[in-house]
C-alpha cells in the first residue's frame, strides 16, 4: 500500500499558469496545414483552422511562442509583413525547406488574440542583426510617429500590439543553428541586442538562450546577461523505446532546474541583482522516433502512444514541484509537428498526449503543497541513454518512485487536485491519501489510460487512449498500471 500525505500548511509556492504555455515554428505543418490553411474549407476568413483553434483553446495556454525554434536563426521578420501576395517566397535554410511568408507578425498577433493568449518573439541572433530586432520591438510596440510603427499602421494595425516577452535568439550554442556562437561571443551579441530593444521599449521582459540548465553554457550566459533579462530558458526532450525509460527521463529536467535555480541564485548574489530571474522552460517534449526526419513532408509527424502521454503528466509536475523558479514552459510544438493535435484536410486527431495537457490546464490550482509520498520504487540499468543533443545518464537519479505526485489547493484551502502518474507498467497501486487535518468530501477522478503503454490513438481509432471521469469516495485510491489519475475534491 502506497500513502500520499497533504498538509495544506506547507505551501511552497505559486503555480504560474504560464507553464501550460505552447509553442508554433515555421517546421514541417506546423503553420502551414496546421493552425494556418488558407483556402480550407474548416479555415475561416482569416486562414485559421476552426477546428485546431477549438481544440488549442481547451489546452488554455496564456502565452504562445513565435517563430522559432531553429527557424528564426534565418528569419527576417520584415519579408512577413504587408501584403500576402507581395511577400517574397525564400529558401528556408534551418529545416531544408521554402518558406511563403503568408503567416508574419501580424497574422501571429492575430491569432494570439484568437487564442485569447499572451505572445512571446524569439528575434534572430543568427543572420540577423541588432537593427533589425530593435525594428521588430518598433513595429510591435512603437506609439510614436517613427517609421516602423507607422509601417505597422499603414498595414491595418493602429494600435500597438504591446508584446511583452522577447527571446534572444535560439539554441545559439548548436552546431545545428545558422550564425552558432561561442558563450562569451554570445553574451557579447546578446548584450548588444537587449540595449536596443530595451531603449525602444524599457517596458519589455527578455529571456536569455540558456541550454539545458546544467552546463557551462548557462553559466557563462547567466553571468553576463543578468542585469538585462527578465528569465533564462531551457531547452529539454527526452524519451526512448523501452517504457521505463521512457516515463522515467523527465526526472532530468528536475536535476536541470535544480541546477539552474542554483546558478541564477548564485549570480544574482555575486552581482547583487535586485530582480528576480525566472527560469522560462521554453522548449519541451518527449522527441525521439523522429529526430532524424527534419527536412521530409510529415518527418517530425510523431505518433504519440499512453508511455509518451505519462512521460508528459512527469514533466508537468515537475514544473509544479519547481513553481518558485519556472515562471513559463511552451510545450513544443502545438500542432502536427511533434504535436499533440494532428490535422489532415479532412479534420484533425487528438494524440495521447493531448489529454494530459488539457487536463491539467483544467484542473491545477494555484498553490503548490509539499506532497509526502511513499511508494514501490525501481532502479534502472546504470547505461546512458540517447538524447538529441547528447548521452546523459539518468540512472543515478532512482530509485524512480512509481507513483508521481504533485498537489495544488487554491488560495483558500478549499479545494484540492492531486495528479498521480503510476508509472508502473503492469501494477495498479492503491494508496492511502491523508489529507493532514482535513478530510475530503469526496474525489472526482479524471483518468488517461489505455489498454497498453503503447496504445495510440489514429483517424481510425480516435479513443484508445481518452479521459475517464469517475466519483471516489474518500479513502483509498486505486490507480490503474500505466495511467495518470487527476483527483479533484472539496475539503
């Protein structure tokens, strides 16, 4: 028997709803045939798919990153404005492939308010130029009468659209990004860049390129970007064939946010930096079949099983159990392409790992409690596993706990959500859940699960792996092998 103990007096932070965040790139069908069909019959006006739109609304995502990933090291944001039939059609040199130019920063800004979310720019610290972003801040947010904001005037905008959140640059440390950089050369360019675009705007946020938050990258960058950002990314995808592997990897973005967290802490110290610094998880997934089909029509299409949809549940309540740091994560990337929803011109399919996503976007409270856990644990083999960037070993983070916990409440005490991942691939597990001096009413239970781990959902076959929604009384709880069970109850 497993026991999971809550006491609503240890709070030990605020769950930012940032971290249900999506994230769309010029990448395969991501935009176009994705969120963005003009000529479609499920498109409207605007070339927006009706369908997707409905289905990324249910994930609730307050903020939405734009136009890269790999992409924007190539991207002149210039070539994606006025009209779309004037727009030059380039090569496109991140993926292999042409890009149109129909879908620029006044189409993203559109549907960012058809979404009803927040945008976020990442600017090209690639083949561009600090003019250039300092342009792009301009035409975004400019009030005045200089060229750019009249530019966006002239085409159809009079408002500014007031972007708050910029990044800068992507993954500029790979070998894989167009213009790569040494860390101190980065710093020295990303310095450059943050002056002008905050003097165009003192009111935006930036977000430095970080790595994967544990190496000397971050380290370099946090030491000389400090003073002028707001957050620091990290860029994370894991996954691999053999299941416990497979639902055990996100494990690593907490060993990477602990790190993190403490080097930002150290830096702020050292140069006694009054502003807090946020870790902003910009990039994230579980990415491992099609790492090698960039440049192929549908090559990064993956198809997510129940393994891929636990492995997610994992990440997001490592976010939870990190609130105080990860203040943004954008799921990368919202549709077709290493996606959970996935279109065809007839209507579109809801993967495995949509449910997990919607779920907790529904059901997570704003309080983070220190959850006490006691559960069967397991190690693993002590071999490396393969990541798309490198081998790291994860076997020295077990013994894994299968069942993983984390709890919210809201701001009252009054109500309670429990997300339980049983990452046990053949074992329900029941557990005790003591509520410390408080007892529930009763539990509502929303269950993602299947017939196996490897369970997908096709065209065909739409609800293999779909949202049970059961009543429990209160006591014990049995959670089905290879599920994820969101609890809900009043106290």
């Amino acid at each position: 028997m497993a026991r999971i103990k809550i006491d609503l007096d240890r709070r030990f932070g605020q769950v930012d709803r940032r971290i249900f965040g999506q994230f769309i790139e010029h990448l395969g069908r991501c935009i176009y045939g994705g969120i963005f069909d003009e000529g479609s019959a499920l498109a409207d006006v605007r070339g927006f798919r009706n369908d997707v739109l409905h289905a990324a609304k249910a994930l609730k995502p307050p903020v939405l990153r734009w136009p890269g990933g790999n992409f924007v090291s190539g991207y002149h944001w210039t070539d994606g404005i006025g009209p779309r039939d004037e727009r030059p059609r380039k090569i496109e040199l991140a993926w292999g492939s042409e890009e149109s130019n129909r879908f620029g920063t006044d189409e993203f800004i559109e549907y960012c308010r058809a979404l009803e979310t927040e945008p976020y720019i990442c600017v090209n610290m690639g083949s561009g130029t600090f003019d250039e972003a300092q342009a792009w801040v301009e035409y975004c947010n400019g009030t005045s009468n200089t060229y750019w904001a009249s530019r966006r005037r002239a085409n159809g905008h009079p408002d500014p659209y007031n972007v708050k959140l910029w990044g800068l640059g992507n993954e500029m440390y790979g070998a894989w990004q167009i213009g790569a950089l040494e860390a101190h050369d980065y710093v020295k360019k990303a310095r450059q860049f943050a002056a002008v675009m905050q003097h165009t705007d003192p009111s935006i946020e930036l977000v430095s390129c970080g790595q994967w938050g544990f190496g000397e990258w971050d380290r370099i960058v946090l030491e000389g970007l400090a003073p002028m950002v707001r957050y620091h990314s990290v860029h994370l995808y894991t996954g691999a064939g053999d299941f416990y592997r497979n639902v055990f990897m996100p494990h690593q973005a907490d060993r990477a946010l602990r790190i993190c967290e403490a080097t930002i802490e150290r830096v702020r110290y050292e140069q006694r930096i009054k502003h807090p610094i946020g870790i902003a998880f910009d990039e994230w997934n579980v990415w491992y079949r099609t790492r090698d089909a960039a440049g192929r029509a549908g090559g990064l299409e993956e198809q997510y099983d129940l393994a891929d949809a636990l492995a997610v549940a994992t990440f997001m309540n490592v976010f939870v159990r990190h609130c105080r740091s990860v203040e943004i994560a954008n799921f990368a990337q919202m549709v077709n392409v290493i996606a959970p929803i996935l279109t065809r011109p007839d209507g579109m399919l809801l993967q495995t790992i949509y449910h997990p996503l919607r779920l907790y976007a529904d059901h997570l409270q704003a309080v983070a409690l220190d959850a006490f856990v006691e559960s069967p644990t397991m190690d693993l083999p002590s071999e490396g596993v393969e990541d798309r960037d490198r081998s790291w070993n994860i076997a020295d983070l077990g013994p894994f706990a299968q069942l993983d916990v984390a709890a919210t409440c809201d701001a009252a005490g009054a109500e309670l959500c429990l997300t339980v991942v049983n990452r046990s691939r053949d074992q329900a597990i029941s557990a005790t859940i003591d509520v410390a001096g408080r007892a529930p009413q009763g539990w509502t239970a929303h269950v993602v699960d299947g017939p196996e781990p490897s369970s997908r959902n096709s065209f065909d076959q739409p609800n293999v792996v779909g949202v049970g929604e059961r009543p429990l009384p209160a006591g014990d709880v049995a959670f089905a092998p290879h599920s994820l069970t969101v609890l809900r109850g009043r106290l």
